[in-house]
C-alpha cells in the first residue's frame, strides 16, 4: 500500500538512544547498495554473481533552521568534529532503516528571490538495523 511522503521522518542521535527529528526537511533519500561481484566462468551461459560489500547513502534537503539545535545543529556538529552520528530514516514516519554515519557534506545555500536552504549527505558505517512501527 503506498503510503504519503510528508510523512517521513528523519531523526539523528549522538548516542544511538536519544533521536530528535530533524526539522524543516521537504526532500530525503536512503540509498543501500550492494556491491555485486561477477563470478562468471567458461561454460556459462548467464552471469553468475555473488554480493560483495554493502554500502549506504542518506541524501537531506529542506529550509535552514539554525535554531534546530539537535536536528540540523547536530549534523554541522558532527561533521566539523569528525564525529559519528547516528541516524533513523522512517520513510512512512514510523518503519524503516537506523544506522550509524558519517557527516560527508553539509551544504548551505540562497538566493536572492528564494529562501536559505540545507543539503546534507550521510554515509553509513556499519551495518543498518530495520525499525518497525
């Protein structure tokens, strides 16, 4: 059943126990992926693969809200401390993804008829935990 994204939730912890929403967000992503490996050998009609590493991606975007101490303000932290994050991805506001990352860019930007806007890219370390509603 499809469900409505302005739903979705993203909320990020320093812990891995206290999650805060981040606020003022209108688009996100998470991306896993799988590094598949051709195992293909003579003889084969069809390639053969077996899956090697996986990896993760969580891309954010909304309005900038510098008030938002433990949503936007922790990711800023995070990242110009070189520190761990963790993050829950809650693609219909309750189920989905956690996991632990790494700030790897935090964008700000404006324009003169427009508004100031964030844009952030998290990358997964270690493995993802699914979180059920």
């Amino acid at each position: 059943m499809a469900t409505s994204g302005r739903k979705t939730v993203v909320q990020v912890s320093t812990d891995g126990t206290l999650f805060n929403t981040v606020q003022e967000l209108n688009e996100a992503a998470a991306t896993i992926e799988g590094d598949n490996q051709d195992i293909t050998h003579f003889g084969d009609d069809f390639v053969r693969r077996i899956q090697g590493l996986k990896d993760t991606s969580y891309e954010l975007s909304g309005f900038r809200n510098p008030s938002d101490i433990n949503g936007q303000e922790a990711i800023l932290d995070a990242f110009l401390n070189d520190t761990t994050l963790h993050v829950k991805f809650l693609g219909d506001g309750t189920s989905g993804f956690q996991q632990e990352v790494k700030v790897a860019s935090f964008e700000e930007s404006s324009a003169v008829d427009g508004t100031v806007e964030v844009s952030v890219e998290l990358e997964g370390t270690g493995p993802v935990t699914r979180v059920t509603g």
